[in-house]
C-alpha cells in the first residue's frame, strides 16, 4: 500500500452507518485501483470497500471525461465563401468562414479544445 494512501481508513463510518469519503480520498483510491491490475472486486476486497461505492465513482469519473458532439452547419457549397456554424452544449454559437478544407479542421481542432 502507497504511502500516501496507507492512514486512509476505509472502514470509518459516519453517524449514518456508513462509509464518507473526502474528494481527495475518494481520487487517491480511483487512482489507486487505477494503477493496479486488480479487478473491482478484488481490490474492494483488499481496501474494505463496498464493490458498489467503487462502481459509482467510476462511472462518474467516465461521465466527467467524454467527449460531447456539437452541432455543425455547413455553408452552401457553391457559394464563394463557406460558413461554419458551431452550437456548443452551452448555448453558445460560433460562425466562422472557412475557404478550405484545412482551414476547417483547423476550425474543428480549435473548437475541441473549447470542449476539453
């Protein structure tokens, strides 16, 4: 067990009866079961975790990380100059003229750094 994880315990409860995490615990042990080649049960097992606990920060921590979709408008092809119109989940909109294929990706490579 890593040093800066061995005076966690797992085991305290709180007045409810149950486990409490803080966030920075909580992030030790998905980094924890992350770098290990444990499976979920196992290393719930070794860390005295409830298998389920482990299961919902999991799938919050994948939820946290996708990627989204935005929606994208191309101009009319034949007209002289092309337009892209970015909708970004927020509400936000971009339109931005684009003249070549190179230009919109680098369009679409910007704009994927507005989502990371």
């Amino acid at each position: 067990m890593p040093d800066n994880v061995r005076g966690m315990d797992t085991n305290e409860n709180n007045t409810q009866g149950r486990a409490s995490y803080s966030e920075e615990e909580r992030q030790k042990l998905i980094g924890e079961f992350q770098s290990s080649d444990l499976t979920q049960a196992a290393f719930c097992r070794e860390w005295n975790l409830n298998s389920k606990t482990l299961a919902g920060w999991l799938r919050i921590e994948r939820e946290d990380s996708e990627v989204s979709f935005c929606e994208v408008e191309l101009g009319n092809s034949s007209a002289p100059e092309n337009k892209v119109r970015v909708c970004l989940p927020n509400g936000i909109e971009v339109t931005v003229p684009v003249g070549s294929a190179k230009e919109l990706a680098d369009v679409f490579r910007e704009a994927a750094t507005c989502l990371a």
